[in-house]
C-alpha cells in the first residue's frame, strides 16, 4: 500500500472521529478529549487512536473506559462518513506525548528559575 494514501486515510480518520468526539457522544464521562493521531494497519483494518485527556488521572482513565464502551457507536458513524471497503476496528490509546512535553517544560522552567536564583546571589 502507498505510504501517502494510509497517510491521507489515517489524516481523515482522525478528523472524523474528533467530529464525532465533539459532536456525537453525549456521555459526559468522556470529557475534553483532543485525538492526536491515528494509526493504521498495512491492510487498513486496525487502527490506533491515540487521543490526549486533559485531566488528573482518575478522569482521564475514566475517560478512556467511556471511549472504550462508545467504540461501537464511533466505528459505526466512521463507516457512514468515510469510503473504505472495511471500517477498522478502532483501539483508543492514551497519549502521553502531550502531558510527557508538559513535564519537560515545567523541569526546563524550573531549571531557568534557579538559574536565576543562582545569578542574583552572585
């Protein structure tokens, strides 16, 4: 398969399912979810949705159970809004890159202020 086209298809499926995200679920446990990436299978029939929860942990694992039950209900308006021969099965993953690159730039912040701190009492 041409690597451009799964990147083209995965680039639909996201804004798909974050239209869906957004607009669909009414489950309030779901929260503010963001979905930061897709990943598709070589034969297009699995695909990873990654998706970023902005909360403390107790609600984003909440969350991520309340996307894991609304699959069904995903996967199928997916298949209502997009032209593919099978709709993928769907797997939300947690992705952590966001909360991951958060960290590093309070450490970074963190770091400069003592830096600072160093230099004032010079």
């Amino acid at each position: 398969m041409n690597g451009s086209r799964r990147e083209r298809i995965q680039g639909e499926i996201k804004k798909i399912i974050s239209d869906i995200l957004q607009r669909e679920i009414k489950d309030p446990s779901v929260g503010f979810v963001t979905v930061t990436s897709v990943e598709l299978s070589g034969d297009l029939r699995h695909a990873k949705v990654f998706v970023s929860i902005f909360d403390d942990k107790e609600k984003q694992a909440e969350s991520l159970h309340a996307l894991e039950k609304a699959t069904g209900f995903v996967r199928s308006e997916l298949g209502k809004r997009i032209r593919l021969r099978h709709v993928p099965e769907l797997v939300f993953k947690f992705d952590e890159s966001i909360e991951h690159g958060d960290h590093i730039n309070k450490l970074l912040k963190q770091l400069h202020e003592n830096e600072d701190e160093d230099k004032d009492e010079r």
